[in-house]
C-alpha cells in the first residue's frame, strides 16, 4: 500500500453586480451569500493490516522492480521502500465581487493573476443615479466550514520498511479574495452602504489513535492550515445637498489544528488525561506501540495573512446662489426707494445655494481564534 488520500478542491470566481438610472431617483443593490461545507477525510479503519506479507518483502520470493536493485551502478536501490501516506486535504481559492466595477478579474492558472478590462458593461461605476436621489448598496456574506481529518485508527498495523517512512497528515489551504463596492449620486440626496462578511470555521486533524501496531523508518504526523484572506469594502457617495457613504469590513477565523499521537484530550472530544489539569501522567503504557528506527516529527500550524481594507467617502456641492450682476457698478442698483428708506419691508428670497451635508464612515474588523496542539497521550 502506498497512499491513503482524500482531496477537496474548489477554485472559482463570482461576480454579482447591478445598476440603474432614474429620471428622478435611482435605487441599485448587490448581494452576494456563500455557504460552503467542505469535509475531507482519510481513515485507515481498525484491524487493516498494511505490507504485513513478509515474503513480499523477499526480493527472492517477491523479484518485482520495486523490489530490487537497478541495474546501473552506483543507482539507489528499491529494497526497503515500503512507505505509507494518509492525507486528507482541502483547498480553497475564491474571488468574489459584489458591486459595480469597470473591470473584470479572471482566475490563471495558479491564482488570480488577470485582470482584464470588462467590454460588456460600461454603464457608470456610480451604480445608482437620479435627478433628485440616488441609493446604492453591495453585502457579501461568505460562510465556510472545512474539515480535514486523517487518521489511523486503534487495531491497525502498519509496516514501513527501513528506507521507507509513515506519513500522516491533514491539511487545508484556502486563498480568498471578497471585494465589494458600491456608488450612489443624486441631485438632492445620495445614500450608498457596502458590508463584508468572511467566516471560516475549520478543524484540522491528523491522527495515530491508541492501539496501532507501527514499524516504520521516518514517523511524520502533520497537521497545518494556511489561510490568507483579503477583503475590501468600499462606498462613494455624491449629491449637490446631502450625501451619506457608510462601509464595514469583517472577518471571523476560528481554526483548530491538531496532531495527535494516541488519543484526544477531553478539551477537544477525547477521553485521554489533559497535562493542563493533570500534571501526573497514567503509569499504563500505551497502545500496541510504536517503533520508528528514524526521525520523529509530529507538528501543529496555524498560518497566514489577513488584510481588511474599508473605505467610504462622500461628497456634496451646489450653486453659491451670489451669481454676479452684468451691465452695473451701482450697488443700489434694482433696489426701491420705499425697501430703501424702510417703508416697506424687502421681499425674502430662498435661502443662498452653496452648501451641504456629507456623512461618511468606515470600519474594518479582524476576528481570530486559533488552537494549534501536537501531542502525545494516552486514556
């Protein structure tokens, strides 16, 4: 046997987007919801019994290429090479855009490597506009949830031979990019909004229960999750009077990443005793056992990058109502004796143009949760 595996994988981009124009007002709003439930699982079930042929051992018995030296000399021999692999992985690699853009982002080959300018949609980045008022908006909620368990469960044995190895391991990497962007204007008010949402949930473990037989060369129990997210929020707003442009951006991440040799701490579902609460480990002897004639590494990683960038602006601006008068000096000019000398009282106008009121706010939050254990137990 040579690979126990599982793989997850989702590579995609969305685009969600609309627009409108009033002859008085413009209403335009963009919602994009993602709820992804994602599992990847390897598990080697009790009493398997892997490479336990001896004679397939044997190069005399058993005279496959695998199981000999090359011909050439000095060439690596094939003796001894029986190595196992269980891995269980999720990858993830998301854009999303919700809102208006005028330009169009395309997945490469390895990642997000394209941007291209849109041809089929020139209506204005402002999304929203009317002759009095303009409303714009653009939510993104994404919810994902992955989990990536390999395990080699109590009753197993397992043969690696001495220039083999065994390799446990359960991983994740996930690359998202959510971009939202939103734009209103109208002559008299304009109000615009753009929210961001990013949850990711995800429990990693690798695992070598209690009670499997293992003779190997190398013993590598691995379990790692590398995260990198980015998330942009953006709103601007413009009208001659008023004028509001809010933005928010969040992410929540809480991740639990485990790499377990025997049995689960009672904190994460396991029943063996916790060193946090019990500083006397039990005296019985674990398992079956575990004899590894190399190099032994078990390890937990949580890693990444975040950013989260939020954005608003808003503008507003009119007639000053003081225009200049053409064809006179005289500051008296159009004025009436009577209004002059107070006879009669002047005539009172609408209030002079020139200005407004803008509201603009923006916020960005990073939320982060993250258990990262490898350990050694026993019930």
């Amino acid at each position: 046997l040579r690979l126990v595996g599982s793989e997850m994988c989702i590579r995609d981009s969305i685009w969600t987007r609309s627009t409108s124009e009033g002859a008085t007002n413009g209403v335009a709003g963009a919602v994009t919801v993602l709820v992804l439930d994602n599992e990847s699982t390897a598990t080697v079930k009790g009493s398997a019994q892997l490479n336990q042929d001896v004679d397939w051992r044997d190069p005399v018995k058993n005279p496959h290429v695998n199981n000999g030296v090359p011909a050439e000399p000095g060439g690596s021999t094939n003796i001894n090479e029986q190595t196992v692999d269980v891995s269980a992985t999720v990858t993830i690699q998301l854009l999303t855009l919700t809102g208006i853009f005028d330009w169009a982002a395309t997945l490469g080959e390895l990642g997000y490597t394209t941007i291209n300018i849109d041809p089929d949609f020139s209506l204005s980045p402002v999304g929203s506009s009317g002759s009095k008022g303009g409303v714009g908006g653009a939510i993104g909620i994404f919810v994902v949830t992955n989990s990536a368990e390999a395990v080699i469960e109590d009753g197993v044995a397992v043969y690696s031979a001495s220039d083999g190895a065994l390799r446990v391991k359960a991983a994740e990497v996930v690359l998202m990019i959510t971009i939202a962007q939103a734009g209103g204007s109208g002559g008299t008010f304009a109000v615009n909004g753009t929210f961001i949402y990013v949850g990711q949930t995800s429990d990693i473990l690798a695992q070598i229960e209690d009670g499997v037989q293992i003779d190997t060369n190398d013993l590598t129990v691995y379990a790692g999750s590398l995260t990198t997210g980015i998330s942009w929020a953006g709103s601007i707003t413009s009208s001659g009077q008023k004028a509001i442009g809010v933005s928010g951006a969040v992410n929540n991440i809480d991740r639990t990443v485990q790499a377990v040799v025997g049995a689960l701490i009672p904190s994460y579902g396991g029943s063996a005793f916790d060193p946090l609460e019990n500083p006397v480990p039990p005296t019985a002897p674990m398992g079956a056992g575990i004899n590894a004639s190399g190099s032994v590494m078990i390890r937990a990683l949580n890693d990444g990058q975040l950013y989260t960038f939020a954005i608003a602006g808003s503008a507003t601006g009119g007639s000053s109502g003081d225009e200049e008068k053409e064809g006179t000096d005289d500051p008296l000019d159009g004025v009436s004796l009577p209004i002059l000398f107070g006879d009669i009282a002047p005539e009172r106008g609408p209030p002079a143009k020139g200005s407004g009121l803008g509201i603009a706010g923006a916020v960005g939050i990073t939320i982060i949760n993250d258990s990262t254990l490898a350990y050694i137990a026993t019930t």
